[in-house]
C-alpha cells in the first residue's frame, strides 16, 4: 500500500467531547515532535503494515532516526450476551540508538471520544474485583483471549493514570507494553459478508523520548480475538 506521511509539532491533548465519526481529535500545539503513521513527509518518520506470518494480521510500524514502533490491535467480548467490547492494544518499541528512552502513554480516542485505559489485575485478584464500586474501570487479563492465546503481550501494561510510568528501554534492546480500554458507543459492531468488526477509527500516542509516535487503527482492520 502506499503510505503518505507528516511531521508535525505537537502535544497529542484529546479534546473532550462528541466528534463526528473520521472526524481527528483536537490537538493542543507545543514544541514536541510527533509522527503519524501513514502521513510520512520527507526528513520525518517512515511508516509501513507488516503482515504476522503465522497469523496474517496486520502490525502497523512507524521508524525513526533509529526507533522503531510497532503496533497490534484486537478487539473481543468477555462474554457473548454483552454488547460491549474490548478493544486491547501491544506496542514494541525498538531502541537501536545509544541513549536510554523514557515511555510514556499519551491518549487514545476512539471516534473522536477520549477513552482512558482500564486496571489490568490478575485472575488471583478477582474477588477484588466483585467487591470493588470501580467495576467499570477495571479488567480482569486473562480472560481476554487478545492476551491468552499470545496474539498481544501481557508482560507489562501501561500505567492508567497521569503519572509518570517510569518505563524506559535501553539502547540497543526492546520494550513492549500493552493497555486494554472499553468501547465507549453503544453497539460499535458493524457486521457485514466481511464478518462483524469495530466502527469507526481508533487513534493512541505513545511518547518515546522527546517524540510522539500516533497510530491509526481504522476499525476494519483490527483483528478479532474472540474464539
């Protein structure tokens, strides 16, 4: 596919409020560099889809004087009768530079809406989980298949607040985290001859160092990770 492309100078700040559908979030202009993947120009980052070979899905990657991001996306239901779904998310940074590169979480938008991450706990915790008032906001990680048949990485999940995540990953090596959000719209599902996948577009940032790197997942082309 042919891949245009931009860099432009930002701080990913989602608006609040409705947007209409395709519709790009607001953005709130400061000195930082941010890429965005499939809007390449020349002297920014390159961006391109891989496709899995054992699965055939697609991972969007964005490249960039040395940093490599990779993205994957799925989505599923805990349980059948539910209406809403889960939509998770891994990235894969790359560092093959010879500096030390802070991680940080930036903001996801799903149709223009600002989404925040839910709590990730683990199955040991779920009686927590029953007795906690926050139900809305929380997820139990394994039973979401995205993560259970090894389609997303469950090795470390971003932080679901505002505070710094404290994540870096050293040069020459490679750090992966993940996030989980809960689909904000009511009945998101499209079903066609295709199958049924999610509406609309999803839009995340993730900060490595100095730069912004934002992918955008058009919800046909999210993978279903229900069984």
């Amino acid at each position: 596919m042919k891949i245009a492309g931009i860099l432009a100078v930002w701080n990913l700040a989602f608006a609040l409020g409705a947007f209409a559908q395709e519709e790009a979030p607001t953005f709130k202009m400061e000195v930082r560099s941010a890429f965005v993947w499939g809007e390449d120009v020349p002297g920014g980052a390159v961006s391109w889809t891989a496709q899995d070979p054992l699965t055939g899905v697609g991972i969007l990657k964005l490249r960039y004087a040395g940093v490599e991001v990779s993205s994957r996306m799925g989505f599923e239901k805990i349980r059948s009768e539910q209406v809403q779904e889960f939509i998770a998310y891994t990235t894969t940074i790359a560092n093959s530079t010879n500096t030390t590169l802070s991680i940080e979480y930036v903001g996801m938008t799903v149709d223009g809406h600002t989404v925040p991450p839910l709590s990730i706990i683990p199955a040991s915790r779920a009686l927590d989980l029953k007795r906690s008032k926050n139900q809305a906001n929380i997820v139990e990680v394994e039973k979401l298949y995205c993560f259970r048949s090894g389609f997303l990485s469950d090795a470390s999940f971003l932080p679901t607040n505002d505070q710094p995540s404290g994540l870096t990953v050293a040069p020459q090596h490679s750090l992966t985290v993940s996030s989980v959000i809960r689909d904000p719209r009511h009945y998101p599902i499209l079903c066609s001859t295709e199958g049924c996948l999610p509406k609309g577009t999803i839009r995340y940032g993730i900060r490595v160092g100095s730069h912004d790197f934002v992918f955008i997942w058009p919800g046909r082309s999210i993978a279903n990770c229900g069984k």
